[in-house]
C-alpha cells in the first residue's frame, strides 16, 4: 500500500517449504484476496520478489533489509520483527529462514500488497512516508473492517477518492500483529491446498496469534482517536 491507483488484489498462498519456486502468497493493500501472482503457463514468469533458496538446516532465520525506495519507509526494524516473532509459539518458526524487509518499485507500485510470503521467506513491504492511501475504488468491507482494527482511518475527502491514514502506532499495530503473522500463519500451513482454505487459515492465525494474542479490540479500545480533518473548498 505514490499514490495508489489499483483495483481489486489478492493473494494466492504457498505451501510451506515443500515448494521452492511456484505463486508467491501475498497481502494485499486494496481488496479481496484472491488469486495473485498465479502462473500464466503461456507467459514467460516474472518472479516477484528476491528469491532465497531454502537451507533447511534448522538454524535460526536471518533479517535482509533493502532500501525502501523513494516516498517510501519501512514500518519496522528488525528488532521490531525478532522482539514479536519472539512472542509467537517457537515451533512456527521452524521452517522460516529469512525475512526480508522489501522495497517499493516502480513495477510493484502497480500491484502493491503489504506482505509476501514466497517459500521459506516472508516479505515486508514499505508504505508511504506520508502514511496516507489513496484509493480510486471504494474499499471492500473486510478490508475497511480490518484497517479500523487496527486504528487505520478511513474518509471520502473528494468523490470517488477514498483515503486510509495510519498513525505511526497504528500502522506499527498493523504490520506487527496482522500483517507480519498472517504470512507466517501461510508458511506454518502445510495442511491446506486450495486457496479458500489456506486463506481461511492464514486470517483465522492471524486473528489468534496476533490480533487477539496482544488484547485484542479492549486493548486497542481508546488509543486511536480520530482527528479531524478539514479541506479547502
């Protein structure tokens, strides 16, 4: 999640270290998640992202950070990222060996998502400096029901322009205990084949493992007062 221009996208969700190559899973910044980044067999493929091979030797996983790219930061550092996977039950890391704060391209900016998770590697990806979204399609309940979650505000400041701002602790909120724990709950699946279910599983992680595991709505209740907003006519 420049100013962003997309419609609907999705995430297509890998299983765990069994495959290598293949769709990369992500979380989109703007609505359902569905199928990204799938194969065209007709089309040559154009990976996603940096690829790690897998080690599977078992050792603990490493932190790569890239630059961010103009306009862009990243949300957390790697000590943000080893203090709460800390937190989590040690034996979902089992098969993690890198995690990869990313960088914003030109190219992902036509496709943009908040996370990846692609073999034994999870993605982070920056978000604008300006921590503010801009939206040329009105936003899906779910998505708007889980930006408000987690203290992101919603409004319509010009029609048919929606906007999701994020103050600094909301959008830390987001990313440690949604966004960083959903793509782990797709790499510690490896039951589920289909991408209902994987997608299923990977919210339902993300829900207990994160969102609920840190307080949940009593926790968060009073700490994201909205401000007003005022525009010029």
């Amino acid at each position: 999640m420049a100013t962003q221009h997309y419609a609907q996208n999705s995430g297509l969700r890998q299983r765990k270290k069994a495959v290598r190559g293949g769709a990369p899973t992500q979380s989109p910044r703007q609505a359902p998640r569905a199928m990204l980044g799938a194969r065209n067999l007709r089309a040559p493929f154009s990976p996603p992202e940096e690829w790690h091979e897998p080690i599977e030797d078992g050792g603990d996983y490493k932190i790569v950070v890239r630059q961010p790219g103009p306009g862009y930061r990243h949300v957390l550092t790697p000590d943000d990222v080893r203090a709460r996977l800390a937190q989590v039950p040690q034996q979902f890391l089992a098969g993690l060996e890198v995690v990869q704060l990313a960088s914003m391209t030109r190219k992902k900016q036509s496709f943009p998502c908040y996370g990846l998770q692609w073999g034994a590697t999870l993605y982070l990806y920056p978000i604008e400096e300006t921590l503010e979204e801009h939206f040329s399609a009105p936003p899906r309940p779910e998505i708007y029901n889980e930006a408000r979650m987690y203290g992101g505000r919603w409004d319509e400041p010009e029609p048919n322009w929606w906007r999701l701002t994020w103050s600094e602790q909301a959008i830390r909120d987001f990313y440690l205990n949604n966004i960083l724990i959903h793509e782990l709950g797709h790499l510690v699946d490896d039951r589920n084949t289909t991408y209902q279910d994987r997608e299923r599983y990977a919210e339902w992680f993300a829900i207990e493992y994160g969102y609920r595991a840190t307080g949940g709505a009593a926790a968060r209740r009073g700490k994201q007062k909205p401000r007003r907003r005022h525009h010029a006519a």
